[in-house]
C-alpha cells in the first residue's frame, strides 16, 4: 500500500478512456485527470511547494480543484482547505423565511464561508501559499491572505495561474511523508474560531473511501450505487472526499451541475440521471416535500448517503417509502470521518433498529460507550461516545489543551451521547455540550428535540436556550409541522412535560416554515437564537 493518494493515481492508470467528470458541457477522462494533477504537481513545485508546505485551497468545485487537491497531495503538502462562500437559504418544505420573523416577505440569507477575521486565522495556520479561482478571489479573502504569495486556477490578478505554467516534463510521484499532516479540516465554528483538525498521510492511506482494495460489501456497494454521482458543495469538506472516493476509484463518473434554473433536490437527479449522491437532513426534507407535490423521475438513484445531522426515525422512514430501498443514513465527525452507517439492507432486515439508530460501527472502527470517569458502560446503557480507528484526527492544530481533552490513548472523545444495543447499533440520545442549565440543572437539547419530532404534526424540531432572569437559562423550541398538519405550542409542551419532566419543558415553542442552515448545511442554532431574540 502506497502513501495517500496513490492508489487513487493507480486507479486513474488503470482506466484512463473512462469518463471521471462531467462539468458543464465537457467531460474529462481518467487519463486526462491523471495529466492534470501531473502538469498541476510540477506548477506547484516550481512555486516552492513540497513536502510538509502549507497549501491553502478555496475554489469552486471543478475538476482542475479536485486536480489541484490530489497535486497537493502528492507533493506532501499541507492542506488547509477553506469553504467557499455561497448563499444559504432557510430551507424546510421548499419555502423560506426571512431571519427577522417567522412571516412576512422571503428572503435569501447569505453566509459566506468564513467571515475575515477568521479567514485570517485560518491562513494562520501555517501557509505557504494560498491556491484560489477567480470567484474565490474576494476582496476578504485578500485582506485575509495579506503578503502570502497566491496562486490560481485560470487568471487572477496578482496571482500565479498553475493551469498557464510551462509543463516541466517531470513524471507523476508521491512524495508525500506518512507522519505528515496531509489536511487541516474545520469544525463548523458555531462554538467559536474554527479549529483545525489534523489528519495525516498516513490516516488517509489508511482510510476505507481510498483503499478500494479493501473495500468490504458496504463500501463496494456504495461505489455501484455512486456510478453517476452528484458532486456539489466543497472540496474543502472531508465528508466531500470520502464519499467522492468511491465513485472515482470504483468507476463512476461525478456530475457536477451548472444550471442553477431549478433548486438541485430532486430536479438535478432526473436531469443528469444521478445514481447516487452525499445529502443533508434539511435538502432531504425539501427534496421529500417537493416529491410528494410534484412527479420528479427519482427512478435513477440507488444510493443517496444523509449525513451531516440527526435524522428522526419518521423521516427516515418517509424517505425510503418515497425514494426505495436507497437511503443509506451515516455518523461521522469532521475529527474521526464516518462513524456508523445505517444501510438498505439494515432498514429491510432490522427496521425497528435501524431505523431509530445512526447503524453499526464503520469496518476499522472501534466504539467505546463511557461514563464520566472514562469507565466503560454495558451495552444500553447510555454515555459518552469514544472511537478510535486508523484515519481519526492526529490533533487539533495548535490546541494542544483541546487536543489532550478529546485525544487519549488513541480514543476520540466525540463528545455525543448514545448507547450501543447488544446487536451492535449505536444510538444518539445528545451531545455533552449541547446543554442548557435550567434552575442550575443540566437538560438535554437533543432529547427535547427527539420528543418533539416524535409527534404526528411536526417535521422537524431545534431547541436552543437563552438567558432567562428566573431559571438561569430558558428552552427554547422551534418546530417545522409536518404536510397539512398545524402543531399546538400547549400540546407539545404537555408531550416534554410528560415525557422528560418540568425542566425540559420549552418555554416558547414557535412554528417556523424552515430552519437557518450554515453554509455546511446543519441547521444553525445561533441563527435560532438570533430568530429567537427577534420575535
């Protein structure tokens, strides 16, 4: 087994008349990507990058960006990659709302990827050289750059263009080192200035998505099912990658759409005759209400991962009565990759199970359940969630306090709640920091929100706490409602009372049409707590 990414290089040998990417109008080979990451590796080395240089990325997504990703790579490089800032709708039901209210006139909230401040701090981080196209190339982002040298893909001013640097003839080696960091990846920031997670050569070798020689039934199930697989979002992104992998390597050629005439779920799958794709819950409940209004030609898919947040056992189960037997639903960290996946055949042969769980442990992937003194707890039982496996983060870059309190002895603390049951399937019940203290009590949000959603009329449910002058801090709810259905705010109140006790009872419960999304596609709690502190 070579360092990381040669066996995706090997994989491109191997096949190089076969299509990789459609990108607009044009299509590109296995071979022709293969010469691109080759010509991008020689630019990038003429630059002064190498082995253990540090290579911010902020692009597009594009073939030349994923090319440019993998030259990186193979040169040993460092890669801090940085979300590009895109518009954000408050998606739910296929309508909007304005973040000042719960009515009046819709209206598109834009979120940019990072603001200034912590793009500066993320560049912090150790770069050499920052890697940009044309819209990427903000004023922000060039303030935030400040004397580090750029480069680009395609012209922009005051940079070097890697796609217009005379080829040096050199051929396609890895250089890469195995203890070296390959990528930094970020944590969403909702909890502060985003922290850099590291992972290293040797964790990406090592990864199941790029190691298709040891792809176990699930993996290579995935990889048939992603032959024509939507790709959208951030190269940036570790989730991106990972479920990109198995379509480059096992095959599949990855769509990349341009027509922004119609929202991309479901309207992009019968218009480029997707097979497979990576989804959020909040584009999952859209794609499901506009279905069930509209006869979309879904027929085409066979793999559709949901990722990125909780998804309720309903909703779960609206998607496979709607889509078939495609619905994979995965748990992963930006810290330890995918976690746990609930598959077709888990849903068909185990609904009661997995339907109500986020799956069984990913192969190679170890799952502790702890208590608070670090002590392992019986199957059922519920704490705090640890894993260790080949590919989880090295550290948190610079944090080596952070780092101490989540890494120990080779086990993730991931800082969720759940138990195991004796089949192997894991559930969440919460998060240790997603807690409000009413009257100097610890109450779980995630709980509250499992409630509420359990009830017939409600689609969705977030909860947040404010500050509150007579229990220290108050709940906070905000429900979607289900198709045709209008929930009562007492009536949910009553179910939280019945079921959790006094404390976790909201003290507000508002019906709002959608949920603030980050540009990651979570559902935004400081958007809730600002749409909170509005009404």
């Amino acid at each position: 087994m070579g360092v990381f990414p040669q066996a995706l290089l090997d994989a491109l040998r191997d096949a190089p008349g076969t299509p990789v990417f459609e990108h607009g109008g044009r299509t590109v080979s296995r071979g022709e990507l293969l010469e691109l990451i080759r010509r991008l590796t020689g630019a990038m080395r003429g630059a002064g990058l190498g082995p253990g240089r540090g290579l911010a990325i902020r692009t597009d997504v594009s073939p030349e960006a994923f090319a440019a990703h993998m030259a990186a790579h193979a040169l040993g490089c460092r890669v801090v990659g940085i979300r590009s800032g895109a518009p954000a709708e408050w998606r739910g039901s296929g309508r909007m709302v304005s973040p000042g209210g719960v009515g009046g006139r819709p209206s598109t909230v834009i979120r940019p990827g990072y603001p200034e401040a912590q793009l500066a701090h993320v560049l912090g981080m150790g770069a050499d050289a920052v890697l940009l196209d044309a819209a990427a190339a903000t004023p922000e982002m060039l303030r935030a750059a400040g004397s580090i040298p750029l480069l680009s893909l395609g012209p922009c001013r005051g940079a070097v263009d890697l796609l217009a640097v005379p080829d040096d003839g050199r051929p396609l080696t890895v250089t890469a080192r195995p203890d070296d960091v390959a990528a930094l990846t970020f944590t969403s920031g909702s909890t502060g200035r985003p922290k850099g997670c590291a992972i290293t050569y040797r964790a990406l070798s090592e990864h199941w998505a790029w190691q298709p020689d040891a792809w176990g039934p699930t993996a290579a199930e995935l990889a048939r099912g992603f032959e024509r697989y939507l790709l959208f979002g951030t190269l940036a992104s570790m989730v991106v990658l990972e479920f990109l992998a198995p379509c480059v390597l096992g095959g599949g050629t990855a769509v990349i759409p341009q027509d922004d005439a119609q929202p991309m779920f479901p309207y992009a799958i019968e218009r480029h005759g997707i097979t497979g794709s990576i989804i959020t819950v909040p584009r999952l409940t859209r794609m499901l209400d506009i279905l069930r209004r509209e006869p979309v030609d879904v027929s085409s898919l066979r793999a559709l991962m949901v990722s990125g947040s909780p998804l309720s056992p309903s909703r779960l189960a609206a998607a496979v009565g709607l889509l078939g037997p495609v619905v994979y639903h995965g748990y992963g960290q930006t810290e330890a990759g995918n976690i746990a996946m609930v598959t077709p055949r888990d849903i068909a042969e185990r609904p009661s199970q997995a339907l109500a769980s986020v799956g069984r442990p990913h192969p190679g992937v170890q799952i502790s359940i702890r208590n608070e003194q670090g002590g392992a707890v019986p199957a059922g039982t519920t704490g705090e969630i640890h894993v260790r496996s080949p590919y989880i983060m090295a550290g948190y870059w610079g944090e080596s306090e952070e780092t101490r309190d989540t890494l120990k002895d080779g086990w993730l603390n991931t800082r969720d709640l759940g138990h195991l049951d004796p089949d192997g399937f894991l559930y969440l019940t919460g998060r240790t920091r997603d807690v409000i203290m009413v009257n100097a009590m610890v109450v779980y949000a995630g709980p509250i929100e499992r409630v509420l959603a359990e009830h017939p009329d409600v689609e969705e449910a977030y909860v947040v706490g404010a500050p509150d002058d007579e229990v220290g801090e108050a709940v906070h709810a905000f429900v979607v409602p289900a198709p045709g259905r209008e929930p009562d705010g007492n009536a949910l109140r009553e179910l939280v009372a019945a079921r959790l006790g006094a404390d976790s009872v909201p003290r507000t419960v508002t019906v709002v049409p959608g949920v603030p999304v980050t540009d990651g596609g979570k559902p935004d709690k400081r958007a809730l707590l600002g749409l909170h502190g509005a009404l």
